[in-house]
C-alpha cells in the first residue's frame, strides 16, 4: 500500500508518521536503523536509551501497530528490527509531493539512501546469541 495512492493511504503515512512522532519512538527507529538487518532485542534497545522495561513495550507495540517495527522470535528472545520497506513508502510519499509534483526541491538534491554496510566480524552484540564454531 503507497501513502501516495489516495486516501486511506495519506491517512495511513499520517499515522506512520504520529507513531514516530514521540522522541522515544524515533530515537527506537534510529536505533534500529542502526542495527540493520540484524536488529536487537528489547533488552539491547533498553539497555542503549535507558527506557523503563513497560514504557519501551508500549512503544515498540504502538511502531508495531503501524508496522513501522518488525519482530521475530528466537528462543527466548524478541528482536526488534526497522520495517526499511515502511519508511521508503514515508519517504516515497514526501519525495512525491515535494519533487515531483510541485518541484519544491529537485531531485537531484535529495541525497542517496543506500543499504547501510554489513556489521564487521568479531563484532558482537552482548544480547546476541553466542554460536559455537567448529575448528
């Protein structure tokens, strides 16, 4: 679904972006984009803003409601990931209305989002799993 295709859809990017309109919510998505694609769990997240344990799980649910965040289970742990595809609609719909339509900034001006660069080896998070490895 686009935020630019008619109206539920705008209604839909103005509540993607009321989700992220709180500064606990967005400093969370940042975080996240951080941590992309690996992700974290909610204690890694907990850990780096310093959000009480029932305050961060109301936000990640209401990033979740609007599929903002994605979360998977592994053992006993939830991790928390950026929905990348979400924010491209966001941006998709801002680009859309400020480039192409108006021409209020060129296109050419808007810089080049890129995947960011996997994580480098040997660089562990203390909230991943430790895997064995076979020598």
């Amino acid at each position: 679904m686009r935020c630019h295709d008619g109206n539920a859809q705008v209604a839909r990017c103005a509540d993607m972006f009321a989700a992220m309109g709180a500064e606990p919510r967005l400093r969370i998505m940042q975080l996240l984009l951080t941590a992309h694609p690996k992700g974290l769990v909610a204690g890694g997240i907990q850990d780096e803003l310093g959000i009480p344990p029932s305050t961060l799980s109301h936000h990640l649910d209401k990033l979740k409601s609007e599929q903002l965040v994605r979360v998977r289970r592994q053992g006993t742990f939830l991790w928390y990931t950026a929905n990348t595809g979400a924010l491209q609609e966001i941006i998709s719909f801002l680009y859309v209305e400020c480039c192409t339509r108006s021409k209020a900034i060129k296109p050419g001006e808007l810089m080049c989002i890129v995947q960011a660069p996997k994580q480098k080896p040997g660089r562990e998070s203390k909230w991943e799993p430790k895997t064995s490895r076979k020598l």
